[in-house]
C-alpha cells in the first residue's frame, strides 16, 4: 500500500488508498473505530487480485457522527485468509452547534425589537447573545435560553448608534457570527 488517507468532506467522510502492486489481495475491509480499541468493518472492498500496476480505491462514509474523533483503518486480505492493517487515519467533522438563519428588521431603526432566528443543533440550555461592532467592541451582552431546535431571540436596538454590527452566539464556547446588522439614525 503507497498511500492511505481519510479526509472529511460536507459532512462525509473520503477515504482514498493507493496500492503498487497486490499480490493474491482478495478485498480490503474499511473498519470504523471512535476508541481506538473496537473496531466494526463498514464496507469491503474488491481487490484485483495479482497487479504489478498501481491501483486507485475509494470509499465514502456518508454515516460518520459529528463533533468526536472517529478513527479508520484498512483490513487487506489475502485469498487465504493472511491480512495485513495499515496505519490508522484520525478525522473529525466539526459540526457549529448553531446556526443563525436571519437578523431582522435590517436595517433597524433605534426603538425596535431585533429578532434573530437561530437554529440550534446540539441540545443545550444557555447561550450568550452578544452585539458587536465592525472592530470588535462589544455593546451587548445578554444571557438567552435556547433549545435544540428552531429559537427566535430578541433584543433591543434603543442602546446603539447608528452603524454596523455583528450579533454573534456564544454555546458551549462555540461563537457562531450572524450577518451584519445595519442600525439607521
């Protein structure tokens, strides 16, 4: 085996080996571990046999979990049962705990409500709704309940000036930025 590599990609999984020769290679067994102890074979995959040629293989593990270490490795297998592993790939795919889907009214003008519709995906209680300028100075803070799921907050527009802003969600020590906010004089 020349190469082996695991590479998240829009939520999957991309595993990709390469062989310069096989000899009496029956099939290769993808194995999925997250504790690097037990491993569960997720595809088998046919070998060629005898080749003194490079040889190209691929898979994609469309049902990996989000946010925890998952570990790969090949099972190579010959026609009489010998195997070989090879090295172990780490991958993680990190998933926000949240979303922010829209900031509204934008723009706003001094007295009215601001609504932020949030999607949150990872069950929690709290959140920090901060507001902050285009330099990073914040001019809010605001402690919110949310829960797993679609959440609209709201807050008060009557403290800024008029400018630009960021409102930004703090879970879990996971900061998700919304759009920007246009506050009107």
């Amino acid at each position: 085996m020349v190469d082996f590599t695991a590479v998240e990609k829009d939520n999957d999984i991309i595993l990709e080996w390469e062989t310069a020769t096989e000899i009496n290679n029956e099939y290769f067994s993808v194995e999925r571990s997250y504790d690097l102890r037990n491993y569960e074979e997720i595809a088998r995959i046919a070998g060629e046999g005898t080749t003194d040629e490079d040889r190209f293989y691929s898979f994609v593990d469309n049902d990996a979990p989000v946010n925890q270490p998952i570990y790969y490795r090949l099972k190579q297998v010959d026609f009489d049962g010998a195997f070989e592993y090879s090295l172990i790939e780490k991958v993680i795919i990190e998933r926000a705990y949240a979303e922010v889907n829209r900031v509204y009214p934008n723009p706003v003008f001094g007295s009215e409500t601001v609504k932020v519709d949030v999607e949150i995906l990872r069950p929690t209680d709290r959140a920090e709704l901060v507001v902050s300028d285009i330099f990073g100075h914040q001019k809010m803070t605001k402690t919110v309940s949310v829960f797993a799921g679609k959440n609209t907050l709201e807050f008060s527009a009557n403290d800024l000036t008029g400018g630009n802003y960021y409102v930004t969600l703090n879970i879990d020590n996971q900061i998700v930025t919304s759009e920007m906010l246009i506050v009107a004089q």
